[in-house]
C-alpha cells in the first residue's frame, strides 16, 4: 500500500485527501470482498482483525484531514481580522471625535448664540433668558453674498432689527448679532415679568394689565389689600430702553377722591421706587409677602 | 466475531461521516457558504466602513467648520461638553400629568488666556399649559484666578445663575484685556526707557519716567469694569508723582488738576493717542 501524504499543499489537497481517501475506500472494499470470500474461521477472524486495523487507520487519516482543514480556515480568517481591527479603531475614533464635536455645537445655545452652517450662509440661534429662567429664541438666517443680506428671521415685528442691521450687519457680524442680543434679551424679560404679573399675582389686580406688544408701557392697578376699604393704586410703568428689562419712568397715582393720608404718601413714594428698581413680579411678592404678615398682625 | 463486525460497521459509518466532513468543510480559498459567507460579510462591513468613514470624514469636517464660525463669533471656545438627566417626576405628578426632569450639566473650554468650567443644573417642569426650564445651580471655576475685577463678576454670574451674561461679559472683558495689552506693549517697545509695565504687559497700570526729570512720575491705572448688568468698559485714571518743590511752584495747578484733564483728553483722543500725548509731554526733551 502506498503511503501517500492525504495532507499536500493547497490546491491539490482536496484532490489529494480525497482521492487518497478513495484509494483506501477500493482497498477496503477489495478486502471487504475478499473477507467475503469462503475461508475458514481462523482465516475470517484474521482478515477481520486486517480489516479492523485498515479501517482504524482509515478513519484516523480522515479526522487528522478534518482536524487540518478546520485549522486552515481558521487561520485565514485570522489573517484578515488584523486588519480589519486596525480599520476599525481608525472608525471609532472618528465616530467618537464626531460625538465630541456634536456634543459642543449642542452646547454654544447656553451663549446665548448658537448657530448652524447652511448651503447659503449661516442660521444664527439666539436664546433669551432672564434671571435664570430660560426663554423664547429666535432666529436669524443670513446669506453671505455681498451685501449680506438676512434671508428670513423670527424676529418679532416691534423690535428695531432693520436699525439694527442698517448699523452694524455690513461692517460687523458680531456686533450685529450682539444688540440684537440685547433687544431680544430685554424684550424677553419684559414679556416674561408682565405674563408672571398677571398669572401669579391676578389677586392683587384689580383691573386687567395694560400692556402693548414690545412689553415696554404697562398699566394697571392694583391694592395691597384686595379685600380692604382702601382705593387701588394706578401704575404705569415706561420702559424708554429697550435694552433694560427695568423701566426709566414710574407713575404710581391714587385713584380716590380724597387726599392721601401721610402713611400711605410714603406708600406711593416707595411704591415707585420699588417698581424702578425690582423686575415687576418680584416687587409683587414683596406686596404678597406683605399682606401675609399684615393678616398675621390681625390674627394676633 | 460479533464485536469485531459490529466494530467494522462502526468504523465503516464513522469513516463515512468524515467524508462527508470533509466534503462539506471548504478551503478558506474555495467560494462556497459559511466560512465564505461570513468572510464576504466581513468585506462589505469593511468597504460600508471606508465608505462610511469617508461620510464620517465630510461630516466632521462640516462639524468642526461650524464650531470654528461659533467659536470666532462668541469669542468663547467650548472644549468639552457632558449632560446627565434625571427624571423627577413623581406618582402624584404623573397624575396631574406634571413632569420634572433635572438636567445636569458640566461644560469646559476656555477665551483666549482664561479658562473656565462650569457646572450647572437646569429644572424643567412640564405642566398641561406650558414648560418652565430655570437655571437653579450655577458654579463657575476660572483659572487665573488673579483678576480681583473677574472674580466679583463671577460671584454675581453664579448668583443671578446668568449663563448668557457670564459668557457674554467674558468675551469683552477678555477683548478689552487683550487690547490693554496690546496697547502698552505697543507704548514699551516705542519708548523703551520711558514707560515701565510693573507686572509686565498684562499689568493694569503703565508708569512713564523720565531719565531727564527724575522724581516725576506719570502712572495711568486702566482697570476694566463690570457693572451689575454684564457691561464691560474700562476705566482709566491718572495718578501723579511729583516733587514737593514741583508741586510748589506749580501756580496754575496743573498737576492737581492733571487727573481731571486726562479724562477730558481721553474723551476728546482716545486711549491711545491720550497715552501718547502724556508720554511725549513728559519726554518732551528726550523726544525734541
């Protein structure tokens, strides 16, 4: 019997263990006819005892062959997932660098300006605040082209933006965009100490709240006891800066017909300073606060 | 007898199995299913990825342009940024369809020479009418600490929990500082022996001396100021030293008056044509 290596290099193994295999296939099956020939008991067992022997050998050979052809594909695929590990790393790290980056764009809108680049120029996203609380924003889409130009904006209609780019959107970006900032900022505040006036303090109004749409003039009147005999207090408030979020002039007016007792002068008086000086809903929960302790003086 | 047939048939099922083994079982280099399959999928991960990294590339390269722009137009260069979130909202809030989430946020980066980190807490309450979000926890640590000036600025920042103010401030404080700088490296390199920078070309004030007139003194104090609304604009005075004898002889107190009329010269020239003017008018025979 020939002991042909099954295990040939690469292409020729297949043909080569196969082939092999069928060799030893005919060579059993010769001596499997053979073994079926008529022979004496002694003879069988010893040619069963030859064949046993042939086939162990066999099957051994065949298991080595699977054994080395599960190694081979396993060691090609190994060959190439180096490689693939190395692309790979390359990808993560951008993926992660494009995280970062996201990451920070998302957080330029706690500037106050934020922005995002478009096929025409730039969307530029203002956000407005007022003491901590955050508000409305706007926005203001520009195309660069000479001259600049704003392609749309939702900037309220009552706030000076054609004034505002006639000064400074051909010379100064920036500056453009940081008045802008300020109007939109102080408008914001207004509007919000007007709304928190007449949601949180309706009780000490006793009239509804005069206001126009920039939130700069504002009237109302209002008591400090809602229940008392006491005439309501008229305030108009006048906002002449439309960058300030507190107002330039104070009237505060008695609405009764007699004159004003000495305490309450000096009501109206601090009244009016308070209302120059507090944002609008503070200064009435300073007067809620009031009327809190005055009941409290009553009780006792 | 038995045993050894039954071992043969045992053997002769087993061979055929390995054959069959050894059929099914491809070369790594034969096109045929499973290892092939899994390899092709392999390759079309790798070429999604090329591909995808080229995506990945444009898209970064558009991000980062955009970070720039913000970058250049705040003045302020975020680095890094992370949020957590954590939902408060309550069993009895969710039955009055009220939800509250606290936002916490951490962010770093730094204008020009200051770098900063703040770490702040956003509440957001959602009510069937509307959504409220407030700032409720600002803290804000800046390096260098020196700047006496930026420091209440800071306090007042953390206190009114005013992010826009903070950085808006920041970025013209910065402005103005880099300017001051500017100008009174400018004013040294142009009159080296004249005008002295105590702390260097960061310091807040500049002292002009004359080698020809010793014990007169010129030192112009340029602080930057931050008022209670975020405003920045500097604030220059000028201070005087001058010999008893000087002072004697000086009838038409000049130098008395001497830091009122600077204001009046700033008002009136500028910073820096002010600046010049002083130093030639001290140096005024050095210069002749």
């Amino acid at each position: 019997m020939e002991q042909t290596n099954p295990l040939r290099p690469d292409g020729e193994s297949k043909g080569g263990v196969l082939a092999h295999l069928e060799r030893l296939e005919t060579q059993m099956s010769k001596s499997c006819k053979q073994s079926e020939e008529p022979q004496s008991v002694q003879a069988q067992e010893g040619a069963l005892g030859t064949k046993i022997h042939k086939l162990r050998r066999l099957r051994d050979e065949l298991r080595a062959a699977v054994r080395h052809r599960q190694a081979s594909v396993k060691a090609s695929i190994a060959n190439v997932e180096p490689n693939l590990a190395v692309e790979m790393s390359e990808q993560e790290v951008l993926e992660e660098k494009l995280e970062n980056v996201k990451a920070v764009l998302q957080a330029y809108r706690f500037t106050g300006l934020s922005g995002k680049l478009t096929s025409r120029g730039v969307c530029v996203c203002i956000s407005t605040a007022f003491e901590g609380t955050l508000l409305d924003s706007y926005f203001v889409d520009l195309v660069i082209q000479k001259p600049l130009q704003i392609h749309h904006h939702s900037v309220p209609v009552f706030i000076p933006l054609e004034e505002i780019a006639a000064k400074y959107l051909q010379t100064n970006i920036q500056h453009f965009l940081f008045s802008l900032c300020e109007y939109l900022n102080a408008y914001s505040g207004r509007k919000y100490q007007a709304d928190r006036l007449q949601s949180d303090f309706a009780a000490l109004l006793t009239g509804p709240l005069q206001r126009n749409p920039l939130c700069n003039l504002l009237s109302f009147t209002y008591k400090l006891d809602p229940g008392g005999q006491s005439f309501p207090f008229c305030a108009r408030l006048l906002y002449k800066d439309l960058t300030a979020t507190l107002p330039t002039d104070v009237t505060v007016t008695y609405q009764g017909v007699e004159p004003l007792s000495t305490s309450w002068e000096e009501q109206r008086a601090s009244h009016e300073t308070l209302f120059c000086t507090k944002p609008l809903h503070q200064v009435f929960a300073s007067f809620a606060r009031k009327g809190e302790k005055l009941d409290m003086s009553l009780v006792s | 007898m038995d045993t050894e047939l039954a071992e043969v048939r045992a053997l002769q099922a087993e061979i055929a199995a390995l054959r069959r083994a050894c059929e099914d079982q491809p070369a790594p280099w034969e096109e045929k299913s499973g290892v092939q399959k899994s390899f092709q999928a392999i390759q079309q991960f790798s070429s999604e990825g090329w591909k995808s990294s080229k995506d990945l590339k444009s898209q970064l390269g558009h991000l980062e342009s955009e970070l720039s722009f913000l970058s250049t137009l705040t003045g302020i260069n975020i680095r890094n940024y992370s949020k957590q979130t954590e939902d408060l909202t309550g069993t009895e809030m969710t039955e009055k369809s009220i939800r509250k989430v606290l936002q916490r946020h951490r962010l770093s980066g730094n204008c020009h020479m200051v770098t900063f980190q703040l770490e702040f807490q956003i509440l957001e309450i959602q009510n069937k009418e509307r959504l409220s979000s407030a700032v409720t926890d600002l803290n804000i640590i800046m390096e260098p600490t020196e700047c006496s000036e930026l420091s209440e600025f800071v306090s007042r920042a953390e206190e009114r929990k005013d992010l826009f103010m903070f950085f808006r401030s920041l970025h013209f404080f910065v402005e103005w500082f880099e300017y001051r700088k500017r100008t009174f490296e400018h004013f040294k390199e142009k009159y080296p022996e004249a005008v002295h920078l105590s702390e260097g070309p960061s310091s807040p004030s500049m002292v002009i001396r004359s080698a020809s007139q010793p014990g007169f003194e010129l030192v112009i104090v340029w602080r930057i100021q931050i008022d209670e609304d975020g405003k920045v604009f500097p604030k220059l005075d000028l201070l005087t030293k001058v010999p008893q004898r000087a002072l004697e002889l000086d009838k038409n107190r000049a130098i008395e008056t001497a830091p009122l009329s600077f204001r009046t010269l700033l008002g009136v020239l500028g910073i820096e044509a002010a600046l010049e003017s002083l130093i030639k008018s001290l140096c005024a025979e050095q210069n002749g």
